[in-house]
C-alpha cells in the first residue's frame, strides 16, 4: 500500500472544479485507489489518499489527476508539479467494516 497527504493551497470550489471534470470523465473513482479524503485547512484543503501501489498513484496523478487540473484551473496550476506531499507508512486501513491490508 501507499498513503499520502498533501497540502493545496487553492479553494474548496476549485476542488469541486476538479472533482466535478474528472466525475464527468469517468475518472473520479480509479480502481486501484483505496481511499480519498478531502477536508478544508486555513490555506485551502488537504487531500490524503491510500493507493494499492505507489505505480497506481504516480500513473493517474501523470495520466489524468494532472492534465484534468490544467485544463480546469489553467497551465499554471501544475507548471512548478504537484504540492508537496507526506508519504504515510499504513499499519492498517479499515473501511467500514472491511480491513484492507496490513
């Protein structure tokens, strides 16, 4: 598994911007994804996210998370990469009643 959390500093309606293109895509709920969050923050929102794989994570950020940001928010949104981000050693993931993994 990899988990990441990472810090945007833009607004909660440029989320849902993005949320909204990639949903009208079919690209909202990639298969291999485990778990998205996203809560508000004084500066804009975090996301964290847990991924089977960080191939699977680095893949859609590179094929769709990416290219669906810049056409929403514009060029300059991905010119200097992605934010930084926190990598998070999982022990466990429960959804619900589920226990995926460790």
């Amino acid at each position: 598994m990899y988990a990441f959390q990472m810090d945007v500093p833009q607004s909660l309606a440029r989320y849902d911007e993005v949320l909204a293109a990639l949903k009208e895509a079919g690209q909202d709920q990639p298969a291999d994804r485990l778990m998205h969050m996203c809560a508000a923050t004084e500066g804009g929102f975090r996301v964290t996210e847990v991924w089977e794989s960080h191939e699977a994570c680095d893949r859609y950020g590179d094929e769709v998370m990416r290219p669906t940001v810049e056409r929403v928010a514009g060029p300059e949104m991905t010119a200097g990469g992605p934010p930084p981000n926190q990598e998070l050693a999982v022990h466990g993931l429960q959804l619900g009643a589920e226990r995926v993994g460790a």
